[in-house]
C-alpha cells in the first residue's frame, strides 16, 4: 500500500529522511506476510540529530503561548477523526489485529488526545509560605525539556499518542522509537499527522531503528530527560539501568499476569463473558490481559463448562473478515514460542480442556487445567491466546493464588456483592484491579500504572503532568537576609 511506502522513512527536524543505518527492517502484514514496506535503520547520527532538533525546537516550544499549543492538540484531534477509517485499516493490516480492537484502539487515542488538549493549560505553579521574613517562594512547573518515547507492537498507536501528545502539550519535544513490528502505527502515522496538525518541525521525531544498530545510544544521549518505555520487563530492566546510570527519568509500562477471580456469588454467564474478553482481546498480546482465571471450586465445574465452550467457538482467521475474532501473533517466533509453552504444560501434567492448533502466525485458542502448583508457568507472562484456569478454596487462597507472581499490572473480580470485591482487590498486589469487569482497561484519567516488575511509575491525568514536567524554586527576598559570616 501506498499509505505504507509513503511513511517508510525516519522522520528527523520535520523531513522524511532515509535511515543512515546498515540494513532494512521488512513491515510484514503479520497475516499473510505481504510486504507492507522496507524501511532502512536509523544510525547512530540520526539519534543525535534527532535529539538535537528537538532539543532546539523545543526551547522555543517551551515559551509559547500555552493556547497555541493547544490548538495543535485540537486539529490533531480533528485530524485522527477524519483519517479514522484510514488509521482502522492500517492498524489490522500492520498489526494482525481484528477492526474491533483496532476501532477500540483508536477510540481510547482519540479520548487521550481531548485529555491532551487540556493539559496545555493545567500546569500551574504556587506561592508558598516561608519561615524567612519577607521572602516569596514561588514554585513554577516546567517542561521537562525532551522525552523519549519507545512504544510496543500491541497498541502502538494508543500507546505512542498516550506519551506523546500530552508531553507536547506540556511543552516539550519528543523523540520516538517505535516497535520494528510496527513502525508505522507507532512512529510514521503518528509523526504524519502532527506534521499536518501544523505542529513546529523539530518537536516530533521518529526513529526506526534497533539496539543491534545503535545500542544504547538512544538513553544514553544527554538531551532526553525522560524515557516512557512500554515494552516487556526483561528489556524495561535494561532501559531502567542504563537511565539510572545516566540521572534519567523513566516511565515503565512492563509485563503483566493478571488474576481474574470468579468467586462462589458471581455472576457466571457475566463472569465468563469478562474472562473471555480479558484473555483474547488482540490474540491475548496485551499485558493487562488475564493469564490465570482464578474459579472458586463451589462454581469451578459451571464456570468451566461455559467458558470452555465460549472459547471454542472463537473464530480464527483474517482480522479484515468481520467474523474474525483471533487474528494472527505478531510473528512466527511468538507462534512457535506459545505452541512449545502449551506443549511444556502438557508435559508438565496439565489438561489442555482444549488445545488449539497452529497455523503459520494462526494460533487457536488453548485453556489449560491441573497445571502442578509448582510449575513457572503460573508466574509468567503468556502473550498470546492461552489461558490457565486455577481452583480455589475460599477467600484467602484466591489471594495467596493471585499474588504469586512477579507482575502486578491489572486483575479482575467477580462477585454479588462489591464491598466483598473491593476487600479482596485492596489485597492483591497490583496497580490496578476492576471489579465485575475485565482486565483490561485505560482511561485518560485515573493513573494508569503497575506493582512488582509490571513497572516504575504512572500516566495519565495528574500522573502524567508529574511525569513530562519538573518543579523549579524562585525565592525572592524583598527584605535583607542575615548571613551567618
């Protein structure tokens, strides 16, 4: 497609560049393996020029009026809506996703970007009262200067436009690294329609580009002040180190191993519907997707009766055809990856109530049962449409159950009675839990954020002002201090 090629380019100081790099990252549409587009790497010198152009544009970003930022925000905004269809195709087609998780990706940007549009006015600074006589302390609130933004393959869209529409509101300029899997929904669309919103070149940069090319160079860089990473732990380990090292800021959405709880009073029917939703959402690619589906053993036998047969009658294929609702993984490594995970528990003793099959990037949905307690798998991310159900003994156990593993992103609870659900959420170790409702969830906002090696940080709403701006002290003495010597 046209749409594809037009955008195959580093996006640097406003141009659309080619990449300086050694060789070519191939877009696949993850479905039928066409050739979307060939976009060669950016090297080393286009990181630097990146920042550099951002690090001048953004000085005068900075000073301008906050009401002509905003207008910027508005005709983005303006612009995503009418583009909408556009953006919808290219999201299935680059993505591998079905149009109703492309439609509700776009549907939740488009909430992040009106939340945006005000934030260019929120900033506010304080007078604060002194113990010196005659002194004013005044606290402003700053720009942070440049972010770095590298966004996932799952939700690249949402995900970019969550950082980096509300960090340019706030005054800065942004540099984005893309996921190779999708380097035009997350870095080419979205540089192309803030270049049409009128935004000033230099503030939006887009990098295409790998660790195996640049290394570290895009942290280690001295003009951005913060990284907002969203990504597996194993690499947010490495962004947080090597930041760290560098007095960076970093912003971590990591891996999740969300705990549905169903208990003795939910509502089955409406349970099942929540679990099914929450694991294969986008082929089950999502961090605050359910992994475990926790089932009190009083309902553990109609519970899964009626989510098995949910499941089954999923429909796998083309994510343009309608009826679709698994599409393909990203990439033949997650298919071949999730096909030996669920051999691994079969092997390990498990009972695969259902076991899909695997078809080139295809993989059919699996609900696993009688796992052993001590296998790894409980605790792992599984990113893809595999879902382990797990039975409980009371209250307690669902909890000892949920908080065993190393994630603590999101989860879910079912019950009659609320109160009783918001008990039990308050003791699970996780950023974020729903009640009667699935796993996954976003809203411009309530700060989105998780426990444990699921991240370091928050966005969204107040979150996100402390994340993309900085406090900085005036004290004005209009008297005379005394000095000790």
């Amino acid at each position: 497609m046209s749409f594809f090629a037009d955008l195959a380019y580093q996006f640097i100081d406003g141009e659309w560049r080619a990449g300086s790099g050694s060789w070519d990252i191939i877009d696949f549409n993850p479905y039928d393996q066409e050739k979307l587009a060939s976009i060669t790497v950016a090297g080393v010198d286009q990181v630097d020029e990146a920042y550099r152009a951002a690090e001048r544009a953004q000085r005068e970003w900075a000073e301008t009026n906050p009401y002509a930022r905003r207008r910027v925000i508005e005709q983005l905004l303006r612009l995503i809506e009418e583009r909408e269809e556009e953006i919808i195709e290219a999201l299935v087609l680059e993505l591998g996703g079905t149009r109703v998780k492309a439609a509700y990706e776009v549907h939740l940007a488009k909430e992040f970007v009106r939340e945006a549009i005000g934030l260019a006015l929120r900033p506010q600074g304080s007078i604060l009262p002194s113990p010196v006589d005659g002194k004013e302390n005044r606290v402003y609130r700053r720009p942070v200067g440049v972010v770095a933004v590298i966004s996932p393959f799952n939700f690249p869209f949402l995900i970019s436009m969550k950082s980096v529409a509300p960090a340019l509101a706030l005054g800065n300029a942004v540099v984005i690294k893309p996921n190779q899997n999708t380097p035009i929904a997350g870095g080419g669309l979205v540089a192309k329609l803030f270049q049409d919103a009128g935004l000033p070149d230099g503030l939006v940069n887009v990098l295409v580009t790998d660790i195996a090319e640049i290394g570290d160079a895009l942290i280690e860089h001295r003009v951005p002040q913060v990284i907002s990473f969203a990504g597996s732990d194993k690499v947010g380990r490495h962004v947080a180190s090597v930041s760290a090292g560098h007095f960076k800021r970093v912003i971590l959405e990591l891996s999740g191993n969300s705990a549905l709880i169903v208990l003795d009073d939910a509502d089955i029917d409406y349970a099942v519907d929540a679990a099914v939703f929450s694991r294969f959402i986008y082929q089950g690619q999502v961090c605050m997707a359910a992994n475990r589906v926790l089932v009190d053993r009083k309902v553990e036998a109609e519970f899964t009766e009626k989510f098995v047969a949910r499941v089954a009658a999923l429909r796998t294929g083309d994510p343009r055809d309608p009826q679709t609702q698994i599409g393909p993984l990203i990439n033949g490594f997650q298919a071949d990856a999730l096909t030996a995970l669920v051999d691994r528990a079969v092997a390990e003793g498990a009972t695969a109530l259902l076991r899909g099959r695997t078809e080139g990037n295809l993989v059919e949905p699996s609900v696993l049962a009688g796992l052993p307690a001590d296998s790894g798998l409980h605790t792992q991310e599984i990113f893809g449409p595999v879902v382990l159900l797990v039975p409980f003994d009371g209250e307690d156990e669902a909890v000892r159950i949920a908080n065993d593993s190393p994630y603590g992103l999101s989860g879910a609870v079912h019950t009659a009675n609320v109160e009783r659900g918001a008990q039990i959420a308050r003791r699970i170790d996780t950023g974020m839990i729903h009640i009667n409702d699935g796993t996954v969830h976003d809203e411009p906002l309530v700060a989105f954020g998780g426990e444990k090696c699921s991240g370091i940080g928050r966005l969204n709403g107040e979150a996100t002002v402390e994340a993309f701006t900085t406090q900085k002290w005036v004290s004005i003495q209009h008297g005379r201090s005394r000095f000790p010597f």
